[in-house]
C-alpha cells in the first residue's frame, strides 16, 4: 500500500490532468493522446478505475508505482503463494541469418526474438471510440526506461559460447490489456554444435540452441515456443523451421547435482544441409581428371622417362594441395570424412601410378641386361663359329656317303628318332678338351641348358626354351619357337616329330634362333600374348586394362 504522501500526489496529478483541455497527458505519446478528455473523445483512452489517461507515461506511473513487485512472478503475486501454477513464457525466433563454423564446432543465429508471458497486474481498459472498435483493443507500449521495472523471465541460451549479444535499439516491450506482455529485441547467438563431419560435403547437420530461465526452475516456469527458418547462404541451407520441443534438465555447473531442481528447457534444433556444388566443382571434379592424367601415363612409351615421370608426378603435387586446402578450413578431426577420404583415396592412387613406373624401369633394367647377354652370346656364337672353321682346317670332315632314299628308316618301338648332331656341336666338343675357349663355351651351355630343364628331365620343351629366351631379350611364345625348331630341322633335313630337344639341338638352335626366328620372317604377323612380353610392358598393359576400375572399385567402396 501506498503511504499517504504518495497517495495525494497522485490525486494531485489526476485533478492537474482533468483540469488541462483534452484531458491532460503528454500530447502525441500514445494512442490515445490529445483532447477529449471530457469522456466525448472517440478515440482511444487507456482508463483505469473509471478514470481515463491519454498518455503511455501516465499509465506507466500509476501501474509500475511501488505497488508492483517486479521480482514477483504474476502467478505469486496474484495468489501471494510461492508454490503457485508455473508461469508459461514463449519464446520465438525469427531468423534472419546464421553460420556454421567448422573450426569451432558452433553455430551463430542473428534474428529477432519474441518473449511472451501474461501478467495480469499489468492489464488495463480502454474507453472504445471510432478510431479504437472491440476487435482492435490499444497496445501499451512501455519506455525503455521502464524496461526494468517490469517482471520478466529473464531467458537465456544454455549452450551459449558467448554472452548473447542483445541490442536495444531495435527492442520493444509493449502490453496488451489483457496483460499480455511481448518483449521483441534483436540478438546475436553463438552456440555449441556437434557437428558430425563424417559425410561431408554431402551431410546434414543439426544445431540450435537451449533456451532455459536463469532464475526459475520446472515447477515455477514452463517454456514453449517456436524458431523460423531464413534464406539459405553461399554453404548451408536451413531444411524448413526447427523443431522445438520442451523438456527438462539439471543445470550444468560443478556443483550441480542429478538431484538438484530441474529447469524447463526449451530445445530449438535446426537442420543444416551443406550446399556442396563448391567442393564439387572445385575438388571432386579437378581431382578425378587428374587421376585421369596419372591414366594416361600408361599410354606413353615406357622409354620416355621425362615424360612418363612428370605426367606421374604432377597429380600427387596437385591432389596434395587440394587435400591441405581442406585441412586448413576444417578441424582436426579424429575420423576420416567423404571429401578427406576421397582426396587421399586419389592421392594413393596417384603414387600408386609414380612408383609402378619405378617398378617398370625396374624391369627395363633387367631387360638391358638381358640385351648384354644376347650380345655375348652372339660373340660366343662368332667364338665357335672360329672354333669349327679351325676344326675343319687341322682335320676336314670325313665324306659321307650319301643314304639311300629308297632304304626304309629303322625305328625302334618306344624310342624317339635319333636326330643327327650338327658339325658345329660336334666341332665343339672336339675342341673342348684342347681349347680352353671352347670348354667355357661347353661348360656355360650347360648350365644354361640346366637352368632351362626345370623338371630334370634331360629334355626342354618350347615353354622351358622360352624361358630360358628370355634370359637373353627374347620374348617369343613357344608356338614361335616351335616354328623356328621346324625351321631349324628342315633346314639341317632333320627330323621333327617332337617338339622337344636334347642339349646338343638346344645349342644348334639357341645360337641360331635369331637366323630361324619366326618374328624375322614375318614381322606383320601377332604371335605373341601377354604371358610372354617383356615385364615392363606387361606392367603397362595390365595398369592399362586393371587401373580405372581398380580405382572406381575403391572409390565405391
């Protein structure tokens, strides 16, 4: 109650304000300023207790007086008991403007908030007039100077970063006359946000903010409300308005226990689709035609090292960089996501392309060496070549009398045909005890001849004669070598019934293949396969056919 000083000051201003023309009040400060105070006005006048007012600070000083408690909520006042109903507040907002740091793992909202709650102790009438019908009761609209003298929730953001930054230039209070107070300011929100990167750049993410009462818990306070959506930005979109939902919790704090008072909390949760045309266009696509690149080095004579090494090496240089450009935008994550894996899939794949190309010279090395060793063997053949013409000169050859070609061949059941040896084996041989020359020449034919016979059995066949080809640059299949034996005997009017040779056809037709060499003869005709081309070509060939869906295969799973 009012002491009595305060009561006849107040009767004072109310004669003052009778007495002036058009019922006193400061003129234009409300929507029913002005004159007409002698009840014939027909605009609008805030009255209370039968006694009209014009004036919004007029009505601020005889409701906000000392009889209004603003640290009261208007359920504890009206009742006087401090275990009544909860007061129900809703909060709104209206988004214009949000980001999302990655770094931070936070999202900030700009936008405007609305703060509801009925207190009745603030209710006043109204005197209806033309300018002022039932359905469009006035609104009261409070200074801010009066902010404070008037009881609100006082609502804050439970997973804040930073204070919420809240401007007053743009706020207002204002009062209905039922009682119905809507306190609009704008804000600036920074709040945490677990944000789930594993899908990035095609996630969706969901952040908002907790909205709880600094002072009230459940029980004297419950909390609803609602949250717009916005234009998207340059990276995120919002999908529709958030979803709201009140529940309660137990404030975070050291010394805050399960058991302490639980406080209303209301959760407002957006949802965040990235717009990931960006990374698209800049990182996934680039990336992949530079994979593209680190391709098409299969392509290029292998001989060609410039080249081959720098259309290798220039997508691992560039699929690095993209990948650090991610990584600088991005926190230190303890997991891989779809761009990082992506990026460094690729990259793998690029050096995957440089070091087989390590492995290709590798193999052009070994078949330099095996070149080396196919001029020393046609030095061995020029050596033995020497060595017959010197056998021929000390002893000639015996003549031979010429076999009778109507004389059937004696053929001995289970036995192969005995093919001749040739004069330059027998020559060989005979000089192998005197010339030291030609008992290396033996001595490094066997050893040949016995790397070649690989299961022991005295005899080579065409695949284990290609093998031990190969030793020497030569890279027939064994139906080439079939066909360069068939020349080889029908040339020295052998036999060639079987496609196998001893040791001493081996020599003949090791130191004569490049003579009867079926490639030689005709160059335009494909004998070979894949099996028996040279490693390094090998290589190329299966990147060639295996790399792309090798990589679309990682890539997909």
């Amino acid at each position: 109650m009012a002491s009595a000083p305060k009561r006849w000051m107040l009767l004072l201003m109310v004669a003052r304000m009778r007495a002036q023309p058009g019922g006193g009040g400061d003129s234009g400060d409300g929507p029913g300023d002005g004159p007409g105070g002698d009840g014939n006005d027909k605009r609008c006048q805030f009255n209370m207790t039968q006694r009209a007012f014009h004036s919004h600070r007029t009505l601020e000083d005889i409701l906000l007086s000392t009889e209004y408690d603003a640290s009261s909520r208007p359920e504890v006042a009206r009742e006087k008991d401090l275990k009544n109903k909860p007061t129900a507040v809703t909060w709104t907002l209206a988004t214009k403007g949000f980001s999302i740091s990655e770094k931070a793992n936070t999202v900030t909202l700009t936008g405007e908030v609305t703060e509801s709650w009925v207190d009745e102790r603030l209710a006043f009438n109204y005197t209806q007039g033309d300018t002022c019908p039932s359905d469009s009761p006035p609104v009261w609209t409070v200074s801010k100077s009066h902010y404070y003298q008037i009881w609100r929730p006082w609502l804050y953001i439970s997973n804040q970063v930073s204070t919420s930054d809240i401007s007053n230039a743009g706020s207002s209070l204002k009062v209905d006359a039922d009682g119905t107070v809507t306190w609009t300011y704008n804000t600036l929100i920074t709040a945490r946000c677990a944000l789930d990167l594993k899908r990035s750049p095609f996630d969706t993410q969901t952040c908002g903010v907790d909205v709880m009462s600094l002072s009230y818990d459940a029980f004297e306070m419950e909390i609803s409300g609602a949250a717009y959506s916005t234009q998207p930005t340059l990276e995120w979109k919002m999908l529709g308005d958030a979803k709201v939902s009140s529940n309660s919790a137990v404030k975070e704090g050291p010394d805050a226990q399960t058991t302490g008072p639980s406080y209303a909390v209301l959760e407002v949760r957006f949802e965040f689709k990235r717009r990931n045309g960006y990374q698209i266009r800049e990182i996934f696509v680039p990336a992949i035609l530079y994979l593209l690149l680190a391709y098409c080095g299969f392509w290029i004579d292998r001989n060609v090292a410039p080249a081959r090494v720098a259309i290798s090496v220039i997508p691992v240089l560039i699929t690095r960089t993209l990948l650090n450009s991610v990584y600088a935008t991005s926190q230190l994550l303890p997991y891989v996501n779809v761009l990082t894996l992506y990026l460094n899939i690729l990259s793998y794949l690029n050096i995957l392309a440089v070091c087989q190309y390590a492995l290709v010279q590798r193999c052009i090395q070994d078949e330099k060496k095996a070149l080396l060793r196919l001029k020393g063997l046609a030095k061995m053949r020029d050596v033995i070549d020497a060595l017959v013409d010197a056998t021929e000169t000390v002893a000639p050859p015996h003549a031979k009398t010429p076999p009778d070609p109507e004389a059937p061949v004696a053929v001995v059941p289970g036995k192969r045909i005995i093919r001749a040896r040739s004069e330059r084996f027998d020559a060989l041989l005979a000089q192998k005890g005197v010339n030291p020359v030609a008992g290396r020449a033996v001595a490094e034919l066997k050893r040949i001849f016995e790397r070649a016979d690989r299961d022991g059995s005295g005899d080579i066949d065409m695949l284990e004669f290609c093998k031990a080809l190969r030793g020497f640059g030569i890279y027939d299949p064994p139906d080439a070598a079939r066909l360069a034996l068939s020349s080889m005997r029908h040339a020295a009017n052998q036999d060639d019934a079987t496609s196998t040779v001893g040791f001493d056809e081996f020599v003949d037709l090791l130191l004569g293949y490049e003579k009867h060499r079926v490639a030689d003869i005709f160059p335009g005709e494909e004998l070979r396969n894949f099996r028996y081309l040279p490693a390094s070509l090998q290589l190329d060939v299966a990147c060639r056919i295996a790399f792309l869906p090798f990589a679309g295969v990682v890539l997909a799973v």
